[in-house]
C-alpha cells in the first residue's frame, strides 16, 4: 500500500526496499516505533561517516535512513499497529535525522572551505527542510494532499536525502547544501503562493 506522503524517489526506489524488509521484519517482535528509532540511528551514523570526511558511506547512509524512515509505516500496516502517537513520533525523529545529516554534510563541505559561506548556506538548506515540513503539516487541515502532487512535492524528504546522497557520492557538498537551499526554499515559497490563494487570506 502507497503512503499518500510518499515522494517521487519513495514510490519509485525506496518502497522497491522498505516493503520487504517490512515483510520479514512482521515475523519478529520489532515494532513500528522501534524502527522509527532505528531511522534516527542511521542518520546519526551518516552525520558521524560526513563528520569523520567519508561522505560515500555518509551519503549512503543518508539514503538508508531515508528508506528504513519507510519500512516503520509499512510494518505498522502489515501488523496492524499504526497509530497517531507512532506518526508524530515518526514525524518528530525525522526532523532530527535531518538536522543531523544537514549538519554532518556542511561539517564536511566547511572542511574545504575556511569562508563563512558554508554555514550560511547550510543553515539555508536546514532552515528550508523544516519549512518544507512545517507548510505540510499547517494546510492538513484544508486539504489532506494539497502539496503532495507536481511542484510543490519536489522538495519532499525522499527527495532531499536522495540529492544528499548525489552530491555525496560526486563528492560536492558545498553545491549539495547549494541545491538543498534552493530547492526547499523556493517550493516554500511556492507553497505561501498557492496557500494564499486556497485560503483566501483576507
């Protein structure tokens, strides 16, 4: 079953993953919640790979966290266990495995670069992701999927973790943090545009 948050790098390449090894993880006691935790995990060992300059394995993990984030809804579903405290929990653990992956990859990319600008531009990449996030989660109550089709999904997490991923194996993390800021920032803005318009701001 698709998750309706689901971006375009999750129903094409993470699903292709997360569904069976949600499969085999319904025959043993792990629980939905427990793997949200293993998602956050994953993150902190990627900031750990990007922190220590080994942004291949960072990257890699970045995307393996991005998939195993996926393998929590599927499992609840396969055992019957979803609920509204494991989707916020869910939710809440992911805006920390982003901070810590963001982070980890500007760590990296100032590591080249002894100019302020990394930072500015990383803080620009973070401040857009929890954006991207937050805009979601303020119009629910107009309109369940109102930014998860066309543009204004293209800055979905999937999405963001699989350019960090990229730009990791390419080994280009300043222009990473570049596109990530760009990317999310300006779908916000999209977002403010198109939320004016539902909402008839007065």
């Amino acid at each position: 079953m698709e998750s309706p948050y689901d971006g375009f790098v999750s129903r094409h390449l993470n699903r292709r993953a997360s569904r069976p090894i949600a499969r085999l993880l319904s025959h043993t006691p792990l629980t939905p919640n427990q793997v949200s935790i293993a998602s956050l995990a994953v993150a902190l060992l990627a900031f750990g790979a990007f922190v220590f300059e080994q942004p291949i394995i960072g990257g890699l993990l970045a995307q393996f966290s991005s998939v195993v984030d996926g393998v929590d809804g599927d499992l609840a579903r396969l055992k019957k266990m979803t609920s509204a405290f494991g989707a916020f929990m869910d939710s809440v653990l992911d805006r920390y495995a982003d901070a810590l992956i963001i982070l980890g990859l500007t760590m990296w990319a100032a590591g080249d670069d002894s100019t302020q600008r990394v930072w500015v531009v990383g803080f620009w990449a973070m401040a857009g992701s929890f954006a991207v996030t937050y805009t979601r989660a303020r119009i629910e109550g107009v309109s369940r999927d109102l930014f998860d089709k066309g543009i204004a999904s293209a800055a979905s997490r999937d999405v963001r973790l699989f350019v960090v991923m990229i730009g990791a194996l390419v080994g280009q993390g300043f222009a990473t943090l570049i596109v990530l800021a760009v990317l999310s920032n300006s779908v916000v803005l999209l977002r403010l545009m198109h939320a004016r318009r539902v909402l008839k701001e007065e």
